[in-house]
C-alpha cells in the first residue's frame, strides 16, 4: 500500500535530493537519471521531509504555515507523497 500512515516518517531515499537548479531558477528533486521540476507546493512538502518528521507533523506544520483547511492539506500531501513512493523517490519508516 502506498497511502502513507499519520505516524510514518518519510524521507528520501539514497540517490535522491532536493536541489537547487541555478539555470532553472528553481528547485528540483534529483533522482537517478530524473530531474523533476518542482511547483511552490511540492518544493513545500519536500522541505519539511526530513526522515525524522512524521506525516502528520509534516501535514501540522503546512496548515499552520499556510493557514488552509487540514483536510485539503493533508489530501494534498498525500497523493503527491504517495506518487513519488510509487515512483521509488521516497520511503518511510515506520
């Protein structure tokens, strides 16, 4: 199951990074052979995937941040989480 649990702390696994793309003028995540431009929001949940965060505090820390409805937030932070596990740029510990 990719859904994410409230208590599992995602992180990047070896070989994945968020990275600052000079000519781009914004950040992208780096994978193997990938470079994945990313939006305001993705750039915003990856900055707070620290491997030691769980997913409710990463979602507690956005809805304070942007002053948003929890439920959107964390829907949001979800499907765009859970893709980038499916696609083998994230993991958790449970």
């Amino acid at each position: 199951m990719l859904r994410i649990q409230p208590d599992e702390c995602p992180y990047l696994p070896r070989g994945v990074r968020l990275h600052d793309d000079v000519v781009r003028g914004n950040k992208v995540l780096l994978a193997p052979e990938k470079a994945i431009e990313l939006d305001g929001i993705g750039v915003a949940i990856l900055s707070r995937v620290t491997g030691k965060a769980t997913f409710a505090a990463i979602v507690d820390d956005l809805v304070e941040t942007f002053d948003a409805p929890r439920d959107q937030i964390e829907q949001d932070v979800q499907s765009f989480l859970s893709r980038l596990r499916g696609r083998m740029y994230l993991r958790v510990i449970s």
